[in-house]
C-alpha cells in the first residue's frame, strides 16, 4: 500500500515546467539555477507583483517561509506543481531558535538534493554541549549537526524554492477564506492592498505563533497548561570563553538557555522559560543573565536589558492536522519544547513528507487525503515522548543537578539519548521520508 492508503502519488513532472497564467512570466524563474544558494544575506525579492498572484490559478498556496513551508514549496516546484510561496516577514529575517540542525535535519536536507546548503553557509559544525546548573557542569560530545543563523538558513531554503520553480511573495500576509467548488480562497494583504486568490491546497505552516486556523475558526494548536514561553536575541562582541562549536546550556529554576557562537561569531541566545519566572524578575533577559551566573558563566554585555524577542507557550498539539483542502505541517502542527533541539528536524520532515500528499490534492481533493496526512504526520514526529520526558525533568532542579554530576563522572550514559535525538555520534538514519519518487 501506498503512503496515501488507497491513493497513489502522482508523476513528477519536469523540474520548474508547468507555470500556466503569469501575466510577467519574466518575473518567474522557469529553471532551477545552480547559484540558488548564492546571494547569502541579500534581500529575497518577488518574483511575482500582488496583482499577478491573484490572476494566476494556484495548484498549492503555501502560507509560511519558514523551513517546512520552504521545503514544501520546493518540493512541490519540483513537482512542476504551480506553487506560491507567502510569508509576512521580509527575507532574510531572523526568528527565535537555537540555531543548532541535527543530524536528522541534515540528512533531510541531503535526501531532497539541498545537501550543499549548510556548508556553503559556512555553518559550523557542533562539537560538544556544555551543560550547567549552579555551578555543576558536565562536557558531551557532539557529533553530526551544526550551528547556522536563521537569516541565513531560512533565506537559502527560499531562494532554492523559487529556483525550483516556486513563486514568492514576502512582506505579504495571508489569511484563510472559504471553500468553493474548485479550491480554497486565500485572502492576501500587502499594506493597504488586499487580493483573493483561489488555491486547490492550502498547505498552513505559519509557525508556533500561528492564527491562521483559529481565525478560520478551525481547532487550532493549543498549548498545553504551564508550558515555557521561548525568548531569544542574538548579540555581537561576546566574551571568548564562548567557542565556535559548542552549545553552552544553562538549567536552573525557571528555565534554560541556550548559547552558540553563530558562523558570523555573533552570539544567539534561546531560552525556555517559566512565564511566572520572567514576569517576576522584569524580563527574559534578567532570567536568562540569572541562569547563565549560577552556571558560573560569563555574561555577554548588556544581557539583561539586550531587545529579547518572546514566543507564545512553546509546547502545543494541533488536534487534526488537516481540513477541507489544507494540510497543516511544522510548528503550525505541533511542537515541544525546545531543548532537544529538533524542531528544524520535524520542520524539515514535514515540509517534504507532505509534498506527494499535496500534489494528490492539487489533482482531485478527498476526504481521505486529511486523513492519510494526519497519519504520515503522526509517523514522522512521534510521539515525542523523549522530548517530553526531558522537559518534564528540567523542570527539576535537583534532579537535574543530579544527572550533571552523573554525567560529568560518566558522560557515556548520555550516548543513548543524544543517539536518539540526532546528536550523537552513531545515531539511526534520518526520518523515513518515504515521499521520493
Ligand atoms: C527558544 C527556541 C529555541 C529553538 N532552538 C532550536 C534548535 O536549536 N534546533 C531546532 O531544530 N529547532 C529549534 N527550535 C524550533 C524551531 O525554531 C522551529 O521548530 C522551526 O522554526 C519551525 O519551522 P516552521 O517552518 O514550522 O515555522 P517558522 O520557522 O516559525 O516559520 C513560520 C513562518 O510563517 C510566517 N507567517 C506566520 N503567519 C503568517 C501569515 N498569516 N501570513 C504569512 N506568513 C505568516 C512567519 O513570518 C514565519 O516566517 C527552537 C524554538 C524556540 C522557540
């Protein structure tokens, strides 16, 4: 049986053929180019006006440039499926992560042909994780995932959608519209101006902070009670106790921080933390400097006044994973708390499992298709239980000052859990992405 159930992929058709109806088709680039991946830190520009959008019948309107929706779109262009790619933010853009791709998310990225894509960003590669509490630390060694900035990463996996094919639209944002015979409205506004376009698939991978299906008042990701909200910020000059090549994670009451020097030697902060713990000491960055003291760590300069960023509660489950003529996919779907450092694993997955399930859709939606998604999803990410299972356990001081100790005298004991989770040295081959023709 096929990964659909009862349906069967559809062919793929030549790479970056099929764009039927673009009133400025010199806007669109027809053939993917191997100097897709240049161009690190420019602008990503449209390839199509507002207006142009809304002439063009689309077979997939994929809402969200973050990784899933990238890859997605990427993987569909490939397709020769007429795609649009929007997103709200301007590219390159930076966003709340620990910047830090696993093995899993790597190899994901290899299987799609995207392999290249780190190296030529200069990503660096992980070595070791520090991790500390109350001045207990423990060394691991870390082998096959590397450190690379958002800006640079995100903006790369869209400039090698749009060389597939894909057509993008930045500083746009989206909003989900009715259901007709013949597809699904999706409303799109840059400013003042607002265009309808009529999609046959909506993929939704707008991300943690994501409305878009509770605005179409569709049962939405919800948080689970007490979940840790994220916070991070990325700041220059750093103290050069922080090495390339290492995480350096600081655990105590309220929360956790993560530390990686980027590929640009600035210094990217993320952070978990209790929502009682930031109101109660006037901000995440006093937390997070809080944190990073009782690990004995130096603090980067003007840390607790430096502009964090904040996310909504981190650890949410959508409860279907699909609607009428949409699939839901990365964060937008579901996500835990980050300090397994997978959500660009599952992002990535996602993104190029739900391609074939799109393409199907594009030619003749069904009920089943929701379905089908709903349990290839389901097989990609799990049930996340390790990850629950750690974050449950951070969430205890003294046993975590416990397991440093242990870990410090035996760092051996973590192999099996940094395996698991993509950070080890031998760890289990990627994924099933089963989605390749
Ligand atoms: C503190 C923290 C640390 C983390 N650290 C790591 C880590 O080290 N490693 C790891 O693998 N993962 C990490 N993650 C998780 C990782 O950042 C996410 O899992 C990943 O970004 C999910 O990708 P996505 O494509 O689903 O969503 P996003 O990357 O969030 O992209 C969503 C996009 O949708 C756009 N959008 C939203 N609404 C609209 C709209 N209405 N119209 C148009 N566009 C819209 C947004 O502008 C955004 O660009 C971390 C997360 C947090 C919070």
């Amino acid at each position: 049986m096929s990964e659909f159930g009862s349906f069967s992929p559809l062919p793929r058709r030549e790479v970056g053929a099929g764009v039927r109806g673009l009133s400025h088709p010199l806007l669109y680039p027809l053939t993917p180019a191997p100097t897709s991946l240049r161009g690190r830190g420019e602008l990503c520009p449209a390839t199509l006006r507002l207006t142009d959008a809304a002439l063009t019948s689309w077979d997939a309107v994929v809402i969200g440039a973050g990784p899933s929706g990238t890859l997605a779109a990427y993987e569909l262009a490939r397709r020769g499926i007429q795609v649009l790619l929007v997103d709200r933010a301007a590219f390159p853009r930076w966003k709340v992560c620990g910047c830090c791709l696993n093995s899993k998310a790597l190899a994901t990225l290899h299987a799609v042909g995207l392999g290249g894509i780190t190296e030529h960003l200069g990503a660096v590669p992980l070595r070791d994780l520090r991790l500390a509490s109350a001045g207990k630390e423990a060394r691991l060694p870390l082998a096959g995932g590397v450190v690379l900035s958002r800006e640079a990463f995100d903006a790369a996996l869209v400039r090698a959608a749009i060389a597939a094919g894909a057509a993008f639209l930045p500083q746009t944002r989206a909003t989900l519209g009715v259901v007709l015979s013949e597809g699904r409205v999706v409303v799109l506004h840059q400013d003042a101006a607002l265009v309808t376009v009529l999609a046959k698939v909506v993929l939704v991978a707008d991300g943690l902070g994501g409305s878009l299906l509770a605005r179409a008042g569709m049962a939405s990701a919800h948080a689970v009670a007490g979940a840790r909200i994220g916070a991070g910020v990325v700041v220059g000059a750093a103290s050069p106790f922080f090495q390339h090549g290492t995480i350096y994670m600081a655990c105590g009451e309220g929360g956790y921080v993560g530390l990686v020097r980027r590929e640009d030697g600035r210094l990217n902060l993320a952070a978990a933390l209790d929502a009682a713990s930031v109101r109660a000491e006037g901000g995440p960055g006093r937390v997070a400097a809080r944190l990073l003291a009782e690990a004995g760590w130096p603090l980067p300069a003007n840390i607790a006044a430096a502009a964090w960023k904040g996310t909504p509660a981190l650890t949410r489950q959508a409860p279907h994973v699909a609607a009428e003529r949409v699939l839901v996919l990365g964060d937008a779907a579901g996500y835990v708390e980050p300090f397994t450092g997978e959500g660009l694993a599952w992002a990535l997955a996602t993104g190029v499992a739900v391609a074939p399930f799109a393409a199907r859709a594009a030619d003749h939606w069904h009920l089943a298709l929701a379905r089908a998604w709903q349990c290839r999803y389901t097989q990609i990410v799990g049930r996340r239980a390790l990850c629950r299972a750690l974050a449950a356990l951070l969430r205890r001081p003294a046993l975590v000052r416990a397991l440093i100790r242990l870990l410090a005298r035996t760092p051996a004991v973590a192999r099996p859990i940094l395996c698991s989770l993509g950070q080890g040295t031998r760890c289990p081959p990627a994924f099933p992405l089963g989605s390749h023709a």
